[in-house]
C-alpha cells in the first residue's frame, strides 16, 4: 500500500468525515493515483475509519437540524456518494416533518395575513428546502386556521 497515499487520506480524516465515494475523489484530486487511492480507501472502510452507513446518518442528522425536508436529504446524500442501499435507513431517523414545516412557515409569514405574494414566497422557500407540496399545504392551512382563530 502506498504509505503516501495512506498518510493523505488520514490527513483528510483528521479534518472531517467523508464518505467512501468523497475520499476517494478527493484522493485523485490530490493527485493519489486511482489504484492507490482505492487500495487506500478500501483498507480504511475494513477497518472502519470510513463508513458510508454512519456517514449517512450524520449527513441526514445534520441537515434535519438544519430544517430540511426528506428530498434535500436524500439530495444530499446522492451528491456524496452514499449508495442508496443506506438511505432508508438513515432517512428513517428523520422527525415529522409537520411541525417543522408549520415552524418554519409560521415563521416567515409571522401573523400576518396571507397574502399571495406572500405565501407563494414562503412555499417556494419550504419547497427548496425539501419539503412536498403536500406537506407544505398542511402547514398553510393549519396555519391559516389559527390567524382565523385569532381574529
């Protein structure tokens, strides 16, 4: 194995977790050759530096935490590399996603009426943050039954 090779992908390591597909990239980009970097990075999955199952878990805790939605996630989890064998079960840790989206709707919008501008403005916003039309309408209407509550 290519002691090089070894020493820049624990470098990396040190920094941040990385998924297996991730770190073997960032070795070609540094200019590992592919059959060291893929020797390199099959050893550290063996012996579990890299694990693309726990790395999932982590990208769906974080960006959850972040308040997005099951489709920027799983965005996310295919942009790193993960395979999708693993989404499932990572996903599955995710929370409701109904209070967070009225949280975040309720949030913009702040008691005001709902203007269309307005609302067309919030359910763009939830929608780039990965949240189902099904799921943002919900919230509106949860939300627009407690502003007539109020009145």
């Amino acid at each position: 194995m290519n002691e090089e090779a070894k020493k820049r992908a624990l470098r990396l390591l040190e920094k941040r977790d990385y998924s297996r597909k991730m770190l073997l990239d960032k070795l070609t980009e540094k200019g590992v050759g592919e059959s060291d970097a893929l020797e390199v990075v099959d050893w550290l999955c063996e012996i579990g530096a890299v694990n693309d199952s726990r790395y999932a878990e982590l990208i769906v805790r974080h960006y959850s935490q972040k308040g997005y939605g099951v489709r920027r996630v799983r965005e996310e989890l295919f942009r790193r590399g993960i395979h999708r064998d693993l989404w499932e079960e990572a996903l599955s840790s995710l929370p409701e996603a109904d209070d967070t989206v009225y949280r975040l709707l309720s949030g913009r919008l702040r008691g005001t009426d709902c203007r269309p501008e307005d609302i067309q403005r919030v359910q763009n916003a939830l929608l780039r943050r990965g949240y189902s039309w099904e799921e943002i309408r919900t919230a509106l209407e949860r939300y627009k039954s407690e502003i007539e509550a109020m009145e």
